[in-house]
C-alpha cells in the first residue's frame, strides 16, 4: 500500500505531530508500506521515505499569512482561491499516486485554509482516500474562534467530509469532535500514541533481554524488590502480597533484582523456601543467576 502524510511541517521540525509523522513513516516504511511526507517544511529525514516540499502548506508561507489575516476579519480575499487552486494543482499529482493520505490537523485547525480548502476539493473529486488525523479543533478553542466566521471556507472546518475517516489520540477528543461534526462517536477511531519503552526509559542492552525473558512488559503491576535473597528481607511477605492482589490483578508480578546473599549458607536454603510458597500458591518462578520472577502460573510455565 502506498501512504502520504501530509502536515503543515515534517521532521526535522521540532514538534508533537512532526514527531508522530517521524515515527509513523519510519514504522510503516519498515513494514513494507511505500510511504512518502508531504509538508511545507522540513527535510528528508528517512533513506526509505522520499519527503516533498510544498511551501504554500506552510502554516507560516507569506501568502498563507495574508490570506490567513483577510480571513481572520470575515473577508474571503481572491487570493484564498488562487492559493486554494495552486495547491490543488501542486498536490493532485502526489496524492493520486497513493492509496490513503493521513492528513495532520488540516480538515480541523484554521492554521491554512486554503490547505483545508484544497483537500476538500481532492478528497470529493476522489483523488485520495483521506484520513484525517485530528488534534485540534478550531471551533471548540477560545483562542481561535474569534477569527472564525460562519460560511465557507470555515464552516470545512466544523462538518464531516463524505468518505473521509477522522482519527484521534484519545477519548475525549472521540467525544469532542463527534460532537463538533454532529456524527456519532463510534465514527471517529481512537488511536492512542504509541510508545516503544525500551526506548522510552532508555533501556541497556543487558537489560532489555532481561525484560523479554522474564516477558516484564506484560506485567500490571509491576512490583519491583531490590533485594538480595536473604531472610531478613522477608521476601516471602512480598510473594504473599502479590498472590493476595493477583486476585484483582491477574498480570501482576513480582521481581527480586539479587542473588541469595553469598555469605551465608542458610540463604540458599531460604530461596528453595521461597519457590516452595510459590508453589503452595499457585505461582511459577523464573530465574537467572542474579535475578528471579514470582508470576501467576500459567498453563505454559
């Protein structure tokens, strides 16, 4: 499948949605799809995604600011429609080329209008499968809706465009931009950011083979005992906390970070101790030679 993403600006601008652009080219490059960035900023930033410059989609392109100053003040200038066909013209030959386009924020935030109005116009002649990936919404923000007015092209804005999919990163924009388009909430998808943790908190090497093999990732909660295996850490008291929360919270896990204490010989005896509560618990332990895991058992433990 062949995708466009197409915002305001692309990495390597520093910001929240030219981020998620980032990651999203690169994740979907890597899983085959052909992927190209379209924006008005930016550069190439990828060696398997080709990025296209179009400066009038620059929220900050001189033109877009005139126009976007005229709108501001209730007035549609003719120079909105010669942007509007510009773009129309500088966009038709990329766009038809892809299968879907994932749209950043344009179908909803006055930012570029005349952007917005291009899209319209490609998305009803079915030139491109538009998702629209929805951050902001101009109508429902106090700062913005004084330089709103009813009519076109504002009201693109504020009503759904046939055949286009909206999409946004949580709940409550679901619930919000269902009701500024006046369309049921189950036709908005939710698609929560992503986060790659072993990225996230900066995990070593050694570390992150420790989580796949104790599979750490699944685990909710997590409860973390850095202790050595000795009797005095009363370690058995945190086994039987778990087993009385696994109740409620069946992924919970409990990890023990140290080896049986090296200077006395009772603490190898103590952890055999420990693994035969498990047992009487109902538990499985995994271990290595400085770490060990108390989980639920499970079928394939």
């Amino acid at each position: 499948m062949r995708v466009s993403i197409l915002h305001y600006a692309g990495p390597p601008i520093v910001g929240g949605v030219e981020s998620t652009i980032y990651h999203h080219a690169r994740l979907l490059a890597g899983a085959g799809f052909r992927v190209q960035v379209v924006a008005g900023r930016g550069e190439p930033f990828h060696p398997h995604v080709p990025f296209h410059r179009i400066p009038e989609i620059d929220s900050r392109h001189p033109e877009v600011l005139e126009v976007g100053a005229a709108l501001a003040c209730g007035e549609v200038p003719p120079a909105f429609y010669t942007l509007r066909d510009r773009l129309v013209g500088r966009l038709w030959p990329l766009l038809a080329e892809s299968d879907v386009c994932i749209v950043h924020n344009a179908v909803t935030l006055h930012k570029n209008l005349p952007l917005t109005g291009a899209l319209r116009m490609l998305a009803d002649e079915g030139v491109a499968r538009l998702i629209a990936w929805c951050h902001d919404f101009a109508w429902q923000d106090v700062l913005y809706t004084p330089d709103l007015h009813p009519g076109y092209p504002w009201d693109l804005l504020r009503t759904p465009w046939p055949g286009v999919r909206y999409v946004v990163v949580s709940t409550d924009g679901q619930r919000r931009l269902a009701a500024l388009l006046n369309i049921p909430e189950s036709a908005v998808r939710v698609v929560r950011p992503g986060v790659d943790v072993a990225e996230f908190l900066k995990l070593g090497p050694e570390t992150r083979r420790l989580v796949e093999a104790l599979d750490l990732l699944s685990a909710h909660p997590l409860m973390l005992l850095p202790a050595r295996i000795t009797r005095r850490k009363n370690i058995e008291f945190a086994i039987r906390v778990t087993a009385a929360l696994a109740r409620h919270k069946p992924r919970a896990a409990l990890l023990v970070t140290g080896p049986p204490g090296p200077h006395n010989p009772k603490n190898v005896a103590y952890l055999r101790s420990l693994r035969d509560l498990r047992e009487d618990l109902g538990w499985a332990t995994g271990s290595t030679s400085s770490t060990s895991t108390v989980r639920r058992a499970n079928p394939s433990t």
